[in-house]
C-alpha cells in the first residue's frame, strides 16, 4: 500500500496497483457516520475518480470491530422533518453516486455493518463480510427508518420477503445467513478479507475498463427498467465497445495468446 492521504480526518485513503482502499476510521464510534464522513466521503470520491488509473474501489472500517455501525445517532437525535428529510437525501444522493461511479466497488465488511453501513454496502457491487460481520437495519428500533436508500435497495438485492423481515423486525442477521440470502456474495475467514478482496480487485483490473463500467452501467440501468428496454441499453453498450481500442486489443490480444495491455479508450 501507499499514498496514504492524510488531508482527512475521518477516512484513510491508500493506493495500490489499480486499487483505491477507502476506509471510514472512527474506530472509538464504531466508524458511524456523521455529516464530516459524509462530506470527506464525496471528496475521497472526487479524487479516486478524477485519476483513470484507479479502477476499483474498496471500502472497508477502521479498527476491528464495525465496517460502519450507522448514522451517527448522536447527529440524528437533533433533526425535524425538514433537516431529517435533507439528511436523507444527503446521504441518499452520495451513495447513489458511488453506486453510479465507473469505478468497481467492493464492500469488504470487517464488523457490524448496521443502518447506514449497511446501506452503504447496499451501493457497492459486491460485498464481502469477514465470518464476524454482523449486519442489520435497526432503524425501525429507533422509531425512524433506512433513509439512506435501504428500503429501495434492500428488496431489490434480496427480495422483498427477506427485506420485510429485516427491515419490520430490525433483526440483525450473522455473515453465514447474509449469504444464504443473497445479502452478500461471500463471507471469509477475518484474516483473508481483505487479501479475497485484494483479488476479486486484481481479477476485475486485469479486464477492459470500459468493458467493466458498460457491464455496471448495463446491469443497473435494466435492473430499472422493462427487459426490452434493458435489452436495448445492452446493445447500446455492446456498439460503443465495439469502436473502442479496448476492443481491439483485447481480441487481438487472445489471438496472439498473449495477456491484454487495456489503455481504457
Ligand atoms: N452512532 C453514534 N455512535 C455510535 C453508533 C452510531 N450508529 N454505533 C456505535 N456508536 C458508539 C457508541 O455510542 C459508543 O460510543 P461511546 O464509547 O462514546 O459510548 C461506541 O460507538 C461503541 O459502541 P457500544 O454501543 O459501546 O458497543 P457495543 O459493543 O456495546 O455495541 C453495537 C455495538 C453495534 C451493537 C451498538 O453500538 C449499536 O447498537 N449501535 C447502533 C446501531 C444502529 O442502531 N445503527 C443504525 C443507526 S441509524
């Protein structure tokens, strides 16, 4: 790792190979977020993003005990309908970007991934939970609900059986059931988390860039919308990676049985 970027107060930033590792650091609060994560997050994200070399996100928790354990509670005590509904669409409109970002987002879920961790982990591609994590949408406990996009993604990641029985319970399930479920692709001993996260980054960066991001794209557009409209943005897609040098150098690549130099044109 390096580059670690101290200019924030409540994220660790570092750089390795095509990989950015962001991770939120409040150990003593259980890395919950509060107004200055949110703010640094988008401001981690304008730099990750403004550099074509990284490809693939990771966000994970500071310390060893919480990937993020939610809101800051002690910030949401103090809100009314209408600073309660823009605290909502603040943290609603940073985690749709990061979920809408070209880069690849893995949540590699070291802990208590509750509420607004959670959620968080709900915008990333892919989530990994340590076999410690423990995950949940307590907020029905607490008298409000999910306001950062967990009851739309929820139902959409897992269904709206399994989301109901979270979100109306609160109940806050083990790393093994989060995979029965669908809640996360897989769930590993603590000391490989971050190493099986390290390489799901190194299989995706060896891929055409622009390749990963039309898949992305793809996915999440026709997950919105009918199948033939969703069929219609996949050809879309597959067209504009036809004209690019990606393209090319991939195909030519296979044929001289050699490994692909992508530039991401
Ligand atoms: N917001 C603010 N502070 C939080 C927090 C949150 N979401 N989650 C944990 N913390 C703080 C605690 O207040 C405590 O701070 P303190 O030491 O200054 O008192 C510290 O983190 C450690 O948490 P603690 O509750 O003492 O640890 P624990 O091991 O007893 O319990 C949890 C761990 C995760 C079960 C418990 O902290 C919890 O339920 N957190 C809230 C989860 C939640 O409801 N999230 C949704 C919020 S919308």
């Amino acid at each position: 790792m390096r580059g670690v970027d101290m200019k924030y107060k409540t994220l660790i930033l570092c750089y390795q190979d095509h990989l950015a590792v962001l991770s939120v650091n409040r150990p003593d609060k259980l890395n919950a977020l509060n107004n200055q994560v949110l703010d640094e997050m988008n401001q981690a994200l304008d730099e990750i993003e403004a550099n074509p070399q990284w490809r693939v996100l990771l966000i994970s928790g500071g310390g060893d005990r919480a990937f993020v354990a939610g809101a800051d509670i002690g910030e949401l005590r103090d809100l009314n309908a209408r600073s309660g509904k823009k605290a909502a669409e603040k943290g609603q409109k940073l985690f749709r970007r990061l979920e809408k970002s070209h880069l690849f987002t893995i949540a590699a879920i070291n802990g208590y991934a509750l509420g607004g961790g959670l959620e968080l982990a709900l915008a990333c591609d892919v989530r990994v939970a340590a076999d410690h994590a423990v995950l949940g949408l307590p907020e029905v406990g607490l008298g409000i609900i999910p306001g950062y996009g967990g009851t739309q993604r929820l139902p959409r990641r897992i269904g709206r059986g399994h989301a109901m029985m979270m979100l109306a319970t609160g109940t806050k399930i083990q790393a093994a059931q989060a995979v029965q479920i669908g809640l996360v692709n897989l769930a590993v001993p603590r000391d490989q988390l971050m190493q099986v996260c390290q390489s799901i980054a190194t299989e995706v960066s060896k891929n055409g860039p622009l390749a990963v991001a039309a898949a992305k794209r793809a996915l999440d557009q026709g997950l919105s919308t009918s199948l033939d409209e969703g069929l219609a943005i996949e050809a879309r897609e597959f067209g504009k990676l036809c004209s690019s040098a990606d393209r090319t150098e991939g195909m030519t690549a296979f044929l001289e049985k050699r490994a692909p130099e992508f530039t991401g044109r």
